[in-house]
C-alpha cells in the first residue's frame, strides 16, 4: 500500500451538488489508479449553521434553534435531491435525516439545559462532516466507485480537550489501520469525515476550526501515505492571502517549516497543525484547486529545490488580543511573573503567537486569539490574585483593537537590512507598530499593528519585498 493518496476536500469543494459531483470526479480519477482515502469537510457554512443553533439553544431562543434546524434540513435535502436519484437518492436522505435527528436531539437538551456542555457541541457538530461525507460517498458508489462513510470517531484517537482536541498517535494507527486497511486492500475508498476524532473510551472530540486539514495529515501519517492533497477554492498557497492582495502569487513549492509558520500566522489555507504529523516521514502535501484541477498547485516538502530564499510570504489575523502585564512594584520579578503568566496561558490551553517584553520595566505583552481570551484571563487573575488585590500588579490591560502581520520564508535572516526596510514600508503607510517579535523563529518577522492598519500594511510589505506576480 505504499502508493497510498489521502484527499482532502474543504468546505467550498464540497459546497453544492454540483461541487461535490466535481470533487468525486477527481477522486473516482485517483482511485482508478490507486488506493484512496478521501477526507471530506461539511459544506461550506454547516458548521458555523450547527454552531449558530447550539447557541440558540443554549439563550433559550428555540424558535431560532427550530429556523436554524430547518435550514439545514433544506440545505442538505436539496443538494441529495440534486446530487441522487431514485433509491440511492432515499436511502441516503434517510441517513441525511438520521444524522440531523440527532443533531436536533443533542440541540434540544441544550435547549432545556441552558448550557452547552463542549462536549455535547463536540458530539454535535459532527453532524457536518457526517451529512457530507454521506452525499460523497453514496455519490461515488452510483458511478461504480466501492466508496463508503467512514467516522471520524471512528478512526481519530484523540485527548479529551474538547473543542480543539490532539490525537494521539499511536492508538490512531491501530485503530485507523484495523478500519481503512483492510478495506483499502479490498479496493474500497473511505471517505472519512474531517474535523472529529473520539477518545480513547469513544467520546466524540473535535480538532479546532478548519480542523479537517488536521484529520486528513493525520491518516497520511497513520496509513504511512505516499501523499496528501488537499483541495481548496485557490490554486495554492500564495504570497499573501488574494482577498486582502491581488497581486499575490501561487507559490510553486514552500517548505514544510514556511507553511507550518503561514499557518499559525493566519493563512487559512491551511490548519495550523496540518503538517507536525508529517513532517518526521516526509511525506509531501500539495495544496490543490479543486476548482482548477489542471493546475498543479504548491507543494510543501522538507527542502525547496531553490533553497532558502528569503521571504516567501506575508499573512495577518484580526481576531487577536494583545495582553500585557506591568508590575507595579520593582519588588517583584518579572521574569517570575512571566514564568507564572506562561503557566496560567498552558493551564488555559491557549497558545502564543507573539511575545515581547521591556528588561527596563519588567512589563511584557503576549499576542493570542480572541477566542481564548477569556480562559486566558481567567487563569490569569487566578494566577495573581493576590498581587492584583494588593496592587503589586496593574490591572491586567487587554487590547482587541489589534492585528498581526508575519513575513514568512527560509534564509529572512540572513538577509541584512530587511527588518528595516519592511518597518519603513510599513511606516510609509502611517500604520504604528505596537510590538515586533522578531528572532523567535528565525523564518519569521511579527509584527503587531492597529487593526485598522492590518490590510495596509500586507500590502506595503508584499510589495516592498516584491512577493507578487
Ligand atoms: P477550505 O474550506 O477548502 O478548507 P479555507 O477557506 O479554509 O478552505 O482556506 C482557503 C482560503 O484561505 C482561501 O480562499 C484564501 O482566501 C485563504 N488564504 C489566506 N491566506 C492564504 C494564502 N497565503 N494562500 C492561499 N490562500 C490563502
Ligand atoms: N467544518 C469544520 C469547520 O468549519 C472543519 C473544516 O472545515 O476543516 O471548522
Ligand atoms: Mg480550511
């Protein structure tokens, strides 16, 4: 089975009947010629749909959980009426049904709770990633393709930390050899649903947003795949998000460390912890269009043919906070309340994404995602509740109003004169810059800005280092 190809498919390639026709094409073409497993997302907008009801639910609004719930009822009822005919139209729209009862059923004990347990949301949202991989694979079996729905929680073997869940490795192997392998040697195609895994005693986990990248480089890893592509609405991984630069190019190959550090900077092309379970067996990932699927897309291997090169790419995120705290008394060590602060962050699972501090003051700040900021602060006062009561310690300062834009690419630091000249650029713009972090990953430039400036900024430095076409 050393030939083995795991595809991915994203939420816009598995965004209509017509989309999914369209991917199932490009995965019935690989099967003819290899063994296949096929990872699949919820059509595009499910899984903010299904987070949307729980929401409802959880506010006691059940006539929007019941307005949610009946569109997507339509949605999916639609694309099988589209997608199937006759009996293989029924039998799957009574598994469509199955899968959104019990979506309905876990909603409505939110609903009565007012609470919604992460784990309940996990086992729920499943739902996406199963409706679609239901379609996929009752599609593929009306043109003669042997395809069958496969579980995520079936196969993934994950920790317990709900909501954004990491798997575990070597149980995953056992488990997803002993489901996928003997099937793969049968010719069978699996078509697996991205985003959920289980733990060890069988509760339903899920890996983060855009977690679906995450589960598909998992099996590649588990199943020793010979490649992983991952289909998507761009042609590839490009010098700069094209939505915020029109000019940004398709980067013919990165390496496996520039698109690790595009992704935890931003680039959502791809989930951030896409390519750890890769990188130890080398297995190369093409970022593909399954819009465009002539064009052969960005391939991500250990080491470029043109070497390191200098930078390769720029990508920002919004949806940050910046967190800073400042003693207020020389008494106390910063290095001790910043040893502290990075336990209170692990305690929170949160992660950092940038990092600076003053020797002077003995203040610093940390840059991360919005969505953990209230864990994030939590453990923190309960961390220096004692310093804050007393006031050895100003109140913890929180900013939203800021973004981080990172310069990505092998060899930056070797390049003299470069941080200069993209703080200039960026300067040039009359965007203040509030906090670099530089040195931490010797690919990376960060550099936190106003949120107002994010966009300006990408550009000036997409063009001040000639990234475009
Ligand atoms: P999928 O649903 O297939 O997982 P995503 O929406 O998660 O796709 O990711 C694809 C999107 O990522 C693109 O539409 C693009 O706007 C965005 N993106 C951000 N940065 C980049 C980049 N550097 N290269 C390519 N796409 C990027
Ligand atoms: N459907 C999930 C999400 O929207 C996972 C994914 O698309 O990768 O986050
Ligand atoms: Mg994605």
């Amino acid at each position: 089975m050393n030939d083995l190809l795991v595809m991915k498919f994203g939420g816009t390639s598995m965004g209509s009947a017509e989309r999914i026709r369209s991917a199932a094409a490009l995965c019935e073409e690989a099967w003819r010629q290899r063994p296949v497993v096929v990872v699949v997302s919820a059509m595009a907008k499910v899984t903010d749909m299904l987070l949307e009801a729980l929401r409802h639910a959880e506010g006691g609004d059940e006539a929007g959980l019941e307005r949610l719930l009946r569109q997507l009822d339509e949605k999916h009822r639609r694309c099988c009426n589209e997608l199937l005919e006759g009996a293989a139209r029924d039998r799957t729209q009574r598994v469509l049904d199955g899968i959104l009862e019990e979506f309905a059923r876990i909603a409505r004990g939110v609903l009565m709770l007012g609470e919604r347990p992460p784990r309940s949301v996990d086992e729920a949202v499943a739902a996406g990633e199963r409706l679609s991989a239901a379609m996929m694979a009752a599609y593929l079996e009306t043109r003669g393709v042997d395809a069958f729905a496969v579980n995520g929680w079936d196969v993934i073997v994950t920790d317990a930390v709900f909501g954004n869940a990491s798997p575990l490795l070597e149980q995953t192997r056992e488990k997803a050899g002993a489901m996928l392998r003997p099937a793969l040697e049968k010719r069978r195609l699996p078509v697996v649903t991205g985003f959920n895994g289980a733990t060890l005693d069988g509760r339903p986990t899920t890996l983060g947003r855009g977690g679906s990248d995450f589960s598909a480089s998992i099996l590649a890893s588990v199943l020793d795949a010979a490649e992983l592509w991952i289909w998507s609405d761009v042609d590839g991984i490009m010098s700069a998000d094209p939505r915020l630069v029109p000019d940004a190019k398709v980067l013919s190959e990165i390496t496996y460390r520039e698109a690790a550090e595009l992704a935890y900077n931003g680039a959502k092309v791809l989930h951030p912890r896409t390519l750890a379970p890769l990188m130890e067996k080398g297995i190369p990932v093409w970022s593909r269009n399954s819009f465009n699927p002539s064009f052969p897309g960005t391939r991500i291997v250990p080491e470029t043919k043109d070497g390191p090169i200098g930078p390769r790419a720029v990508t920002s995120m919004t949806n940050v906070a910046l967190v800073s705290l400042d003693p207020a008394s020389a008494v106390l060590s910063g290095t001790r309340i910043m040893a502290r602060s990075l336990e209170a962050l692990a305690a929170a699972n949160a992660e950092v994404l940038a990092l600076t501090s003053s020797s002077y003051r003995q203040n610093f700040c940390f840059l991360i995602r919005q969505s953990e900021l209230p864990a994030v602060i939590e453990k923190l006062e309960e961390t220096f509740s004692l310093e804050l009561a007393h006031g050895y310690l100003h109140p913890i300062d929180v900013d939203l109003d800021v973004g981080l834009i990172a310069i990505v690419g092998e060899g930056m630091r070797g390049q003299a004169g470069l941080a200069g000249r993209i703080f200039t650029a960026i300067s040039r713009e009359m965007v203040n810059i509030i906090a670099i972090a530089q040195g931490s990953s010797e690919l990376t430039i960060a550099i936190v800005v106003r949120k107002d400036g994010v966009e300006k900024a990408v550009r000036a430095v997409h063009a001040e280092c000639a990234l475009g076409r």
